[in-house]
C-alpha cells in the first residue's frame, strides 16, 4: 500500500493569506501546507481521501491516472471543494464518491448541475453513495471501514483501509471507534494547534488518542500555522509521531 500526502493545512491553508509569522514566511517547503487530503494506492486501486479546494494543485504532481473511488470525511468546503476539478478524471468513466447522507445532500445542493435529471452538459460523472459508520464498503475488492469521530457536535467519519486509518477534523470520538482504529501500521490523524479548539483536537489531545491507540506510527495532518514550524515539531513530538507534510510518501505492506 502506498499513501501519498497531498496536503496537510487547515481550512485556510498555511501559509495564511496576509501573516507575516515565522511559520507563513518560511522558506522550508514543509511549512507551505495545502488542504488536508491523501491519495491510497492498494491492489491496483488508486483512492482519494477528500477533495479540497487544492485538489488540481495536489493532483497536477502525481502521474494522471484512474481514480477507482473518492472517499469524503465531510461537507466542510476544505474538504470537498474540488470536486468539480474531478472532471479530467471521467475519460476513465464516472467516479464513485463515497460520503455520509448529509455529506451526498449537501453536494447535491451546492452542486445542482451535476446531479439529477437535467445534468448540464460536460459536468463531471459522479456517482454518490451514501455510507454508514461501521458498515465497510468494497472499492474494486478493497475493503475501506468508515469510523465515526466527532467534528465538534458535528458527527463525521475517518477511514480504515487494511492497517492504515486516516482521521481528520476530529474533536474527540466515540468508545467505540477507538476499537476499530487498533493495531495499525501507521495512522494520519489531526491536530490544529497546541491551544484548544471547539472542533478540531490539540497536538496534546491527538498524543493522547495515538498513546491510547497503542503508539502507531502517526502523522499529524490539518495543522494551523500556530501548530509551529516543521523543523522544530520533533521537540515536542514523540518519536513515534510527526508532523505530515505536503508531498510526504509511505510505502506500507498491504
Ligand atoms: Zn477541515
Ligand atoms: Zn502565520
Ligand atoms: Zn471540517
């Protein structure tokens, strides 16, 4: 299995329009932070994890390829604001996207001439499909597990994929999806800042959640200019965790 990190910012990306912080005026590449997405290659299947509003960016790096599935954690606009650019993808036929119900009616509004009867020609083919925390689903043969963490009071879903999880934009999670997240390889889970937020967790917070997941090897992702710069998070980090970075790339066995 191979993961590749496409970004790794906040909502409105690092560096931050008009700061002039150390962080927003780093010249180091791993302080430029796009939004939070990955791309999980498995058995000959190529699957994006959200769909930010740096998606032609991100994808523009990689080989031009099929893409067998899109995978939403949620409705936020960070997260799903590339999906028109999706479009060049559908000479390979339409593009499953898989998201909870709220998730689906949302892009339906946003997004009108894409869906139902009266498409308006050239729009990308998508097809939704609405998915259930818990309840796996098949993406040509590879079993993907969607796991309910909470954004704040709003409930939305991280995903398993053999023994690699992807967490973002979690606040705190239920009991229950603690158990489907053990025995992992690696895990990219999220974590702001180091002061507190109504949704999103702490770096503290997330060491916490990684040390009750029995210390796999962790990346944080959707990090905020105030999380710090890269160069001098391995002082505060374990050494089984680290901050992703844009571009970052793992090799993991399948
Ligand atoms: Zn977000
Ligand atoms: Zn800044
Ligand atoms: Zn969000």
């Amino acid at each position: 299995m191979k993961i590749t990190v496409l970004g790794t910012g906040t909502s409105i990306g690092v560096p931050v329009i008009g700061c002039k912080c150390d962080v927003c005026s780093s010249a180091d590449p791993h302080d430029r932070r796009l939004r939070s997405s990955a791309v999980v290659e498995i058995q000959g299947k190529r699957i994006l994890i959200d769909c930010g509003p740096d998606f032609r960016e991100q994808i523009l790096r990689l080989p031009f390829g099929k893409l067998d599935a899109v995978l939403l954690t949620h409705e936020h606009y960070d997260h799903v604001g590339g999906v028109d650019d999706l479009r060049p993808f559908c000479v390979f036929g339409a593009i499953p996207i898989y998201a909870e119900a709220l998730c689906v009616k949302h892009l339906k509004e946003r997004m009108p001439y894409c869906f139902g009867e009266n498409r308006y020609p050239g729009t990308p083919e998508l097809e939704l499909h609405e998915i259930v925390p818990g309840e796996s689903i098949d993406v040509g043969g590879v079993s993907v597990l969607p796991i309910r963490v909470m954004h704040g009071k709003m409930p939305i879903v991280g995903f398993r994929i053999g023994r690699f999880a992807y967490v973002t934009d979690m606040s705190d999670m239920p009991e229950d999806s603690f158990a489907h997240l053990k025995d992992l390889d690696c895990l990219i889970l999220n974590a702001l800042r180091h002061t507190p937020h109504h949704s999103h967790q702490t770096i503290k917070e997330a060491l916490s959640v990684v040390e009750k997941l029995g210390r796999p090897k962790t990346f944080l992702t959707h990090l905020a200019h105030t999380a710090g710069l890269h160069r001098d998070s391995a002082r505060f980090l374990p050494e089984h965790v680290r901050f992703a970075y844009d571009g970052l790339v793992m090799n993991l066995p399948e």
